[in-house]
C-alpha cells in the first residue's frame, strides 16, 4: 500500500484516468511510472482494473501510449476495442440525450441531465472517453407518467418497476425508488428515469424545483441541455459516491474533474451549501478521497477542514475497502453477502439524525425487490415492510451460518 491507503496499482491507474481526464486533473497527476516495469505492469491485473473501475476509455489511451511493446497483444486489442466502443457508445448516448431532452421539452416536461455524458461533455478533455451505460434524467415528479410515455415513444419498455406491475404495486415503486429503468428493443444504452435524486430524500434534501430554479444551461448541437447548477453539482456527487463508498474509481473521477474546474470561492460555498444540507462531513470525506487518489490540489483552508471533519477517517477506511473490494458492484455482492451487509450498514452513518435514520428503516423495509413473492393483495400491502424485513434479516442469518458451517 502507499502512504494514502491505495494499492499502488490502483494509483497508478488512477494517475491513467487523470490523463484521460485532462486539464487541471491531469496537471496534479501524481508522477507514476505507467511503464511495463511499474506498478501496472502485470497487465492480467490491470485489464481486470479497468473493467472493475469502468475506466477502459479514460485509462487506455494513455497505457497503449506508454506500454510500448510490453503489452499483450490480445490486452492492447482488448483496450483498442473498449476504447473504439466507449467513444462510439458515447456519442450514440448523447445524440440520444439530445433527442429525448428535445421531446420533453416539445411536451412541456422539465427535465434535467444528471451525470453521465454532460459530466464528460462539460468537464472532460475527450469527453466521448467517458464509459457509461446509461442515460440519467431527473425528471418532474408531477409529469411521471407523461414522460414515461414519451421514453416509450423512443422504442423503450419499461423494466423496472415491470411493464405489467398492478397500479398499487407501481405506486409502492415510486414511493421508495427514486427511478425507473426502461430498456431498448432493438438495441442502445439503458434510460433511468428520476423523480429524485435518492431513494432515501432525507440523505440529500435537493428536491426538483431546488435544482430546477439552480440549474445550468449547457447548448449541444443547438439544443438547451438543463444540468444541475454548479454548488449542487458538488455536493450531490459527493453524496452519490459516498452512498456507494466511491466502490468504482470513475465515480471518484467525476468528483475530481468538477472539483478542479470550480473556482476555490465557489468550492466554499458548495462546502457551505453541504453543511447547511447537513451532509458536511460526507463532503469533505469526497474531497479527501479525491485528494488521496487523484492529487487535486486543496487550499490551506480546504486542508483544515478536512482534517477536523468528523466521521471522515471511517468513511474514508470504508470507501478504500469498496474500491480495492474484487468486486462491490450488486452481481459482486449477490456474492459476498457479508461485505453486502456492511454496504447497508454503510448507508445509515451517512447522517446522524434521526429523521434520517428512520427513513432508512423504512426505505429499505419497503424496498420493492420482493413484492411479486409477497403474496400480498392492494388492501395488505402495509403488512409489506414486516415480510421484506423477517425475509432479510432469515436470508443474512442463514447465509452466515452457511459460511460458519463451511468453515
């Protein structure tokens, strides 16, 4: 490990993304040698990191650059192939965003681009390298229904919550799930539908007309692509790789790139804006993770208040565990249920209030994964959260007796 708590190849890979990145992320990149006799150097390991990471076009470009001829030849056409497919993957994604913005707008919906390819577009030296698999748009939770039928217009059915859910059923989704997945029938990325930003809305309590009045306006090709304003931006980022402990090192990336593109003044009041949401720790706990992977620089006032932050050691520990974790992602932990456990328990220190706590609890025994096995008519639905949690808590009980019992 290095003196920051990170596998030296995971740094390493991180100091690659930073290049992909470009600008002021790629000007405080660590020095690392990305040769064949560096940390990267067993390139069996490092292609499993950029899969893991979900960092093939940030990171390859500048390893096919520096591996020479050192490079397995399956390796370099594996990593020429994801980086071809990310950028044509991209593009596809955002001339779909550019449609899809340009038909809610034409049926008066509101609606807001969150992360994805406007983080790319907007805070990236080649923003067609940064890999994501779906498309992410907040919408307005008055207009669910209307804009679901306009994503069907598209050629989408809705997965989740299922096409042929009853109305209570679906009412119960969108009560607990901040959104809805609709995949493609003839092929393209998935779409994620949002009324909110969280499941849990006490986590973050930036509601859509908050982000709608704060928004940014970025112009594509003509067309007005709403984002969410710069201070929230910050803030909800830091928030969303901490509800996730940052497991995937592109999450980290995003947080970096807007960091180091926001101006100090406007980092203080996005900082500011963290604490009066209550979320403060879990911001600079962001800003120290980005730090220690990345190298951003902080200000002499940034630094001070990383360091009397409360909480943030833990949750900086935990976060490094997810990152070097094999695999943290839901097939992963489908897998290893005690790091999964852990995840959870990982969501409730977040916060310390206790509003937040009990909608938690309440988020996750409502958790709308087992309402088909239920067995449960509209009427009884409100007996829902005592099935979900006996469920849970038989499933964790019997998989560590499993483990013990192996043992």
């Amino acid at each position: 490990m290095t003196e920051s708590g990170i596998d030296p190849g995971l740094a390493a890979l991180a100091v690659a993304v930073a290049q992909g990145i470009g600008g002021p992320v790629a000007a405080a990149a660590r020095p690392v040698d990305l040769g064949p006799e560096g940390p990267l150097g067993d390139w069996t390991e490092t292609a499993r990191l950029i899969a893991r990471h979900r960092v093939q076009g940030l990171a390859s470009p500048t390893l096919l650059k520096v591996s020479g001829g050192a490079m397995p030849v399956d390796l370099k056409t594996s990593l020429i192939r994801a980086t071809m497919l990310a950028v044509q993957a991209q593009r596809k994604q955002m001339d779909l965003l550019l449609r899809l913005l340009t038909a809610l707008q034409q049926h008066g919906i509101r609606a807001i681009a969150l992360k994805g390819a406007m983080l790319g577009h907007r805070f990236m030296a080649r923003p067609e390298l940064r890999l994501s698999n779906d498309l992410d748009v907040l919408i307005d939770p008055a207009r669910i229904d209307d804009a679901e039928a306009v994503i069907a217009g598209f050629g989408y059915a809705r997965h989740l919550p299922p096409a042929n859910w009853r109305p209570a059923w679906v009412a119960h989704y969108r009560k607990w799930r901040k959104d809805a997945a609709f995949l493609p029938l003839e092929g393209g990325p998935m779409i994620e539908c949002h009324w909110r930003i969280f499941d849990n809305h006490k986590l973050l309590p930036f509601d859509f007309e908050m982000l709608w009045h704060g928004r940014h306006i970025e112009m594509v090709n003509g067309v007005e692509i709403p984002m969410v304003g710069n201070l929230q931006q910050l803030v909800y980022l830091a928030v969303h790789g901490a509800y996730h402990a940052w497991f995937r090192l592109k999450w980290v990336a995003d947080f970096a790139a807007v960091f180091c593109a926001t101006p100090p003044e406007e980092r203080q009041a996005a900082a500011a804006l963290a604490a009066r949401q209550g979320v403060g720790p879990v911001f600079d706990h962001a800003l120290s993770l980005a730090h220690r992977l990345f190298a951003i620089p902080l200000t002499a006032e940034e630094v001070d208040r990383v360091a009397r932050s409360p909480r943030r050691e833990a949750l900086d520990g935990f976060a490094l565990e997810a990152l070097h974790h094999h695999d943290a992602s839901a097939v992963g932990l489908a897998i290893d249920r005690r790091f999964a456990l852990r995840m959870v328990l990982h969501s409730y220190r977040l916060r310390r209030e206790p509003g937040f706590l009990a909608a938690q609890i309440f988020m996750d025994l409502n958790f709308p994964g087992g309402l088909e096995s239920s067995g449960l008519g509209d009427r009884w639905l409100w007996l829902y959260p005592a099935i979900r949690g006996w469920r849970s808590a038989r499933h964790h009980i019997a998989h560590r007796l499993g483990r013990q019992a192996r043992a």
